[in-house]
C-alpha cells in the first residue's frame, strides 16, 4: 500500500511531450504528483488515449488509486490571417474588424466570429495575443467593428482575442469539446474539466452530458464568471482559479484579490479548488524557481487550496520532475509552518444545517483535541471524506476508505484524503476493526494512536453519515483481513 504523502495539499501535473511515457509519469509520482491532467487542446486522440492507459497501468505497481483530469479546450476566438503574415498596429490608430474573409492588413482583419459583433458595444475592449495589444470599440455594425488601437504592437496570423467587458454568447461546450468529453468519460477520466464558464448554464449543460460518469470542475478564468461565482460553484463538484487567462481579462492587480475571494467561496461551500497557471513558470527552462513563485505557490497553500497546478512546467519543460518536486517541497514545508493551520482557518466554514456536516465538523474539533493520528472515513460516494477535507480537521490524513475505484480516483484533487479501496463494513465492530488494520497497514499510526473514525449507519447506503468514533490502536490489528 502506498504509503500517504506528508502533505495535505494536492499537486495536479500537466502530460505533455516531456512526461508522456510510464517511466517518466512513474517519476512524477514518486516525485510528488498526485493527480494528472490531460489537456485536451493538445495531440491526437492516439496520444492522449495512450496518456490515459499509461497512468491507469501504473496504479498497481504504485499501490494507490491515480486521479485524471481531461480539461476541455472551449471556444477559442482568433483573428484571421494578413496578407503579410503579420502587422504592427500603431497607438492611436483606426482599426477595422469585418467578417471578410480577405486577408487583412495594417488597416482591417477578418474577425470570423458572427456572435461578437451582436455582443458588442462601443467602448468594449478587444485583448489580442494574450493582451499584448489592446484595441477600444468606437462603432459596432452587424458586419465591422470599428476601433481604436490603445496599446499598439505586432498581430501575426490567428492570434487569439479575449472579450473581458461582456458575455459571450457563445457555449461553454464547442463540437470538438463534445467530442473530446466523449472521448475522455468513455476512457475513464475521473474529473472532467470544463473551460470558458460564464453562467452557471454552462455547468448545468455539461453536468447533464457527464450523466456522473465523471466529477465536474469549473474554471473560472472570466470576469462572468466571477459575477455569477455562488452559482457556479453549487451546480460544480470543484473549482480552478485559472490565473492565465484571468489575468488577461482582468487587471493584473485584480488577480490575487480574485483568487482569494475563489478559493474562500470554493471552500465555504465544500468544494474543492485548485489554484493554477504560471505557478512555477520559470522551471519551464530553468532547475529552480523564483522566490516570487515560491511565495505564490505558499499563499495558495496558506489559503486552503485543496490542489496545485502545473501547467508547461511538466509538461513540456526542461525540468518536469524537478518542478513536481519543487511543488511538493513547497507545500511540505509550508505546512510544517506552526502558523499554517490558523492561516488555513482565516476562511470561515460554517456547519451547514444537516446531521452528516455537524458530525464532520465534530469529528473535526475532536482530532484536534485530541491529536489524533488520522481521520478514517467510510464512504461510498466520496461525500464523507469531501466534509471532513472541508473542516481541515488536523495534521494527520483523511483515510478514505470505499469499496468504488471511481470514488478512490475522484479524491486525488481533495484535500487531505489519502484514498484506499477496500470490501465494505457490513457491521459497527468490523468497521473499527478495519479501520485499525488499514491505518497500519497504510502506516499513518501505531500502537497506542488514537484515529477518529466517521460513518454512516445503516452500512452501504449512501449519504448517511451519521457516526463519529474514537478508538485507540494496539498495534496487532494487522493480523486480520483486509
């Protein structure tokens, strides 16, 4: 059995063209990844079914359920091509957007997206090439938008555009994305991650495509998204902070305040979020980061994040492993900070009303009285185990215990849990006794530790947690089954 990390926090790792064998995903995940993510903008549909295959092959030489997450590409707006490949856009210059198809010049180019002209209105700002040049709408007609150039630079052939100052109306799922949603739930993938949110719309349609064959992340990486925030997060099982393409949209110095008020709403509500993009950026060429990264990373960690991300860093950098274990260095020390969980725990998470929360947030109080080792849960759809992440009870893991794999690979993104699937409990005795005989075996306690277990009664049935136990170990429990 995989013996759990000694870290609470999750790191997601991005494959790409320099972590694509098992050999080197193996090193990941001794290196400190506990969960991957499949970015579907990128490669065949061969490479990427060949992604999958590799990381489900490891899981029983390393011993552990291994968490996927296939992030779907969403609409992507780009200008047309130019005559000359390329042109430099002077500041203070008129600028003409149309649906010609001609290539364009210093003076027009093709805007091949009916849908934005309908959107929007003088005065709306137009982001191209990540924002590196920075147009203002003067007079919007059916067919031509007419702007103004305000940061000038070089546009080359389909650059992309961001729209920050309206909702696009266009859907958070494109043919392709369909397709690929397809093609990641019929391959397995645990989480399914969903970009361009707008409207908790966009959520309700691809949770009703998911059918729960897979768990739901959101990323918010617009300014909509952001006004409409409580919405999205109760229609999502997560969230992603994703700084990239936020901080296109927004003002850089809006970023920080954006993710802080995401991930202390993500939390609130009991979902777990991830924090993402440019989060150690510099390992993409170099063997170390910036300290300005490694503060970044440690803020997000101080907050509660559930997972960090790395983006190019491992997947096509020149230090993928390095950067996995950087990561896991970070968040290691961060929370041996004798501060860290009274940061943590600036975010209020007040105990919803039911009996399952007030007996996860006792359990919670009761580990910390007492220093339990570990908080062991009973679960089979994974709920148990995502309240007590909630309440970040203690420094010990969550056991997950669960008789569905799926449910095990769903919890690689949450918090604490260290997840191990098992035959389920049909009685109160056996319950503690398997409770004791995994601890062990898992090595998170000892003989005369205590564990707090939480369950529900009646066994086997879903959403019944009802149950909170103390017991104390003696050390010969292995002895039994597993």
């Amino acid at each position: 059995m995989f013996t759990p990390r000694a870290r609470r926090v999750k790191v997601l790792a991005t494959l790409g063209p320099a972590s694509s064998t098992p050999e080197m995903i193996a090193r990941l995940i001794h290196a400190g990844a506990d969960a991957f993510r499949v970015n579907m903008s990128h490669g065949s549909a061969e490479t990427r079914a060949s992604l999958i295959a590799n990381i489900r092959a490891l899981e029983p030489e390393i011993g552990r359920p291994l968490t996927i997450l296939a992030d779907l590409q969403g609409p992507k707006l780009r200008v047309g091509s130019f005559a000359a490949g390329k042109v430099t856009l002077a500041t203070g210059t008129a600028f003409v957007l149309d649906l010609d198809e001609t290539p364009g010049d210093e003076r027009r180019v093709c805007l091949p997206h009916k849908e934005l002209f309908a959107a929007l209105a003088a005065d709306a700002r137009l982001l191209i090439d990540d924002g590196k040049v920075v147009l203002r709408c003067t007079h919007v007609a059916p067919d031509r938008i007419t702007a103004t150039v305000v940061t000038g630079g070089t546009v080359s052939n389909n650059k992309g555009v961001n729209v920050p100052d309206v909702v696009v109306p266009l859907p958070a799922l494109t043919p392709k994305d369909r397709a690929d949603l397809g093609f990641a739930l019929d391959h397995g993938a645990d989480w399914i991650a969903l970009s361009f949110v707008q409207r908790p719309e966009d959520v309700a349609e691809a949770r009703a495509l998911i059918g729960g064959r897979a768990s739901l992340l959101a990323k918010i990486e617009k300014p909509a998204a952001l006004d409409r925030l409580p919405e999205i997060l109760e229609l999502a099982d997560a969230v992603m902070v994703a700084r990239g393409d936020l901080g296109v949209e927004l003002p850089p110095e809006q970023v920080p305040p954006a993710q802080k008020r995401i991930v202390a709403m993500a939390r609130a509500m009991g979902k777990p979020v991830v924090v993402a993009t440019q989060m150690l950026e510099s390992m993409i060429q170099a063997p170390t980061p910036t300290r300005a990264e490694v503060s970044g990373v440690a803020t997000a960690i101080y907050d509660g994040a559930d997972a960090v991300m790395l983006s190019a860093e491992s997947a096509a950098g020149a230090w993928p492993v390095e950067a996995v274990a950087m990561m896991d260095a970070i968040a290691r020390t961060t929370e041996g900070d004798a501060q860290y969980y009274a940061r943590v725990h600036f975010t209020e998470t007040a105990t919803a009303h039911t009996t399952a929360d007030a007996i996860s947030a006792a359990a919670a109080a009761i580990t910390r009285t007492i220093a339990a080792k570990a908080t062991v849960c009973f679960t089979i759809s994974g709920s148990t185990a995502r309240r007590a992440a909630r309440e970040r009870g203690g420094a010990g893991p969550i056991l997950c215990l669960t008789p569905a794999r799926a449910t095990a690979r769903r919890m690689g993104l949450v918090w604490g849990v260290h997840a191990v699937v098992t035959k389920d409990v049909a009685g109160f005795e056996e319950m503690v006794a398997k409770a004791k005989r995994m601890a062990l075996r898992a090595k998170i306690a000892g003989g005369g530790d205590l564990l707090v277990l939480i369950a529900g009664v009646p066994f086997s049935t879903p959403g019944t947690t009802n149950v909170v136990h103390v017991v104390r170990l003696t050390g010969t429990e292995l002895a039994g089954r597993s």
